[in-house]
C-alpha cells in the first residue's frame, strides 16, 4: 500500500501546471505512473506514456 507521504507526492506531480501540455497531455518523467487522473481529476484518467 502506498503511504500518505506517497500519495502527497503524486498528487503534487499532477497538480503541477507545468507537467500538462497544452492543459491536455500530462508529461513528467520522474513520475513512474502509467494512469493518472485528468488535470481536473473529475474528467476521468489519462496515459502518461507509451509502454514499448
């Protein structure tokens, strides 16, 4: 299970303004997360990258 320290985190790397482009596509290396919720989270789930 993923601690609260964790999730704070993650949360933080996708409220980031400057991990969306175009406010429509999240990019951000450092974060290991395939699937993340929309920049605002009530619109769904997004991909982060493409697996090869």
């Amino acid at each position: 299970m993923k601690s609260n320290l964790d999730k704070e985190i993650s949360d933080l790397m996708r409220k980031n303004p400057s991990n969306w482009k175009a406010g429509i596509f999240y990019f951000n290396p450092a974060d290991p997360r395939v699937i993340v919720p929309k920049h605002i989270s009530m619109m769904g789930w997004t991909l982060t990258r493409i697996i090869h």
